[in-house]
C-alpha cells in the first residue's frame, strides 16, 4: 500500500478583479471578484499512513490543524472514511504565506482531490465543492482555476473565457496582511448592502477579445493603500515600467502587473528591484489550471515535482 504516493500541483491565484458589494449576515462580505491562476506552484504528495500528518518545507507554517492541508484531510476522513482513512502529506512551499496569492486555499483544495484518490473515496464535485466552500472562500476556485468569476463569499464559481496567456510580475513586500483585519477595514466603511452591480466583472468577458487589461479594479485597494502606503508606490512603478493594468491581489500584500505578452516583464522586474530592494519579485504568467495531477500522472518519481 504505501508504495502508491501521488502527487498534485496548486496554482497561485490573482484578483483580476474585486468588488465589495455589502456585508453580509454571517460577517462575510458579499463579493464579486474574478480570479486568474497563476504558475507559481506548491507541490503537495501524500501516501498512506497511519492517521494523518503532514509535514512542510517551510519551519515557520504550522502543520497542525491551523493548517487547511491537514483540515481538509480530517475532514474527507472523517465524513467519507468513518475517520479511518491515514495519509502522511507532503507540501513544498512555493507561493508565499499571506500574499494574497490564495497558497493556503490552492493547497487545500490539492488536499481535497489527492486523498479523494488516494483512499479511493470517488468523490465527484459535488461532494467536493462544499468542502472546499467550508474550509475557505477561496477554495472551491482553485478545483476549476483558470479565468473564473466568484461570487456570494467569492466561492460561487463560474468559469469565463480565459483571460490568455499573459505576462505577470508579482511583487511581494517583506510583510504579510491578514484578509480578516482588512475586510474589519473595510466593513467599517460600509453603510448599506450596496447595489449589487460590478461593471469590472462585465468587462471580464471582453478581455481575450479585445486585449484590455486597464478597467481593473479592486475594492480593498483604498484601505490597503491607506494602511500600507508602500503598496501603491509599488502599484505606480509597475505601470511606469510599462505594465497594462496594476493592481492589489486579494486583500494583498502582493501586487502585481500584467505585461503585453511579446515583451513580459523581464525589463519591468529590474525596474521595480532598483527601486524597492526589500521586495521580492516573481515573474510568471497566466495559466488554464487548477490543482492539476503531477506530470508523472499522479505516481511520485522522486523529484518533488518541479515548481
Ligand atoms: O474564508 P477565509 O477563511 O479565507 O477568509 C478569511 C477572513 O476574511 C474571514 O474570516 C473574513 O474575516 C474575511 N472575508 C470576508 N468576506 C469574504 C472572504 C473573507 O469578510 N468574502
């Protein structure tokens, strides 16, 4: 049994786009986001064992049940195994902690799918989907990925047209910002539900048309910039080194730009070095995947995969 070790990949996500469009009663914020996966990628290997476990490349990231990899385990096992299904993980941290590149919810959803295989469960989506919407917002996106449209919590997924193959530079400051104090941010500056409407998820679909990346917007940007002013003058040396669009990810800390696709951002990246040497920089682009099976076809050849 312990021989069969398989194997998945967890993209990183950006926000394309993000509107806040009210509080909601449960203390969740109503959004209406678009999501694009990105190839920057943790690789999660899990094998049979007893109980469960997982350990990690990365000292500082608890392995305990803080961590989504080992909920999202229990929680299969426990409603699908009678609690007996024991599997030891593997995750190789690429996507970095608290970036709002959704690493923590790409891994989780990895979780979902390769202990589905693992123990033989076969669990479709829709055993899948409520899971993932449980163990957070951003989940249910990552077992689609893509260009895809989140709404309710930003866990109602629908696909959209993919947004191409475009250049991206991440930029990511020598700190963290947790989701939860920026959405407390922000609900204290809403005063109603909001009108429901999102003019730049429309534009969403008119994107791998008409190669227009300027109408981005997102919504936490306003207190992100207020709090952390750092982040905007890098959003502002993005777009002065050329980029298309610029923009917060998610409730940040990362930003990032979208570069035309002949010249990428290569240029760009010494730019914004030059200028912010306390940051790191990743260059990468869009892609079509989720979670997607290692290129072994889910067997472990012994690489640790190649993120
Ligand atoms: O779902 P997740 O645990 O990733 O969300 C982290 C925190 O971000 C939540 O506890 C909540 O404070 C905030 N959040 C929100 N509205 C959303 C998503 C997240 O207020 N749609």
């Amino acid at each position: 049994m312990s021989e069969r070790r398989l194997t998945v990949r967890c993209p990183a996500k950006v926000n394309l786009s993000l509107c806040v469009l009210g509080r909601r009663p449960d203390g969740y914020h109503e959004l209406d986001t678009v999501f694009q996966a990105v190839g920057l990628w943790d690789v999660l290997s899990a094998e049979r064992a007893q109980g469960i476990r997982l350990d990690c490349d990365l000292p500082e990231l608890p392995v305990d049940e803080r961590n989504l990899v080992n909920r999202a385990a229990r929680m299969l096992s426990e409603r699908f195994a009678g609690g007996g299904a024991g599997a030891i993980l593997h995750l190789s941290k690429q996507i970095p902690v608290g970036g709002g590149l959704g690493g923590g919810s790409s891994d989780a959803a990895g979780a979902l799918l390769v202990c589905n295989r693992l123990w033989q469960l076969g669990l479709g989506p829709e055993e899948l989907l409520p899971l993932a919407r449980e163990l957070g917002a951003d989940v249910p996106f990552f077992l689609t990925g893509g260009t895809a449209r989140g709404t309710g919590r930003g866990d109602r997924i629908s696909s959209l047209p993919y947004a191409g193959d475009r250049a991206v530079l991440l930029g990511l400051p020598p700190f963290a910002i947790a989701t939860r104090e920026v959405f407390a941010r922000v609900a204290e500056r809403l005063t109603d539900v909001g009108n429901g409407v999102s003019v730049s998820v429309l534009s969403a679909h008119k994107w791998p048309q008409e190669n227009d990346f300027g109408g981005l917007v997102n919504g936490l940007e306003e207190v992100v910039f207020e709090g952390w002013p750092e982040l905007r003058a890098f959003r502002d040396a993005l777009l002065e080194a050329g980029a298309r669009a610029a923009l917060l990810s998610g409730s940040g800390s990362t930003v990032y730009g979208v570069f035309p696709g002949s010249t990428g951002s290569a240029a760009a990246e010494n730019f914004v070095r030059a200028r912010f040497p306390q940051w790191r920089t990743v260059q990468t682009r869009f892609v079509r995947d989720g979670v997607q099976w290692d290129a072994t076809g889910g067997r472990f050849d012994g690489s640790g995969g190649d993120a």
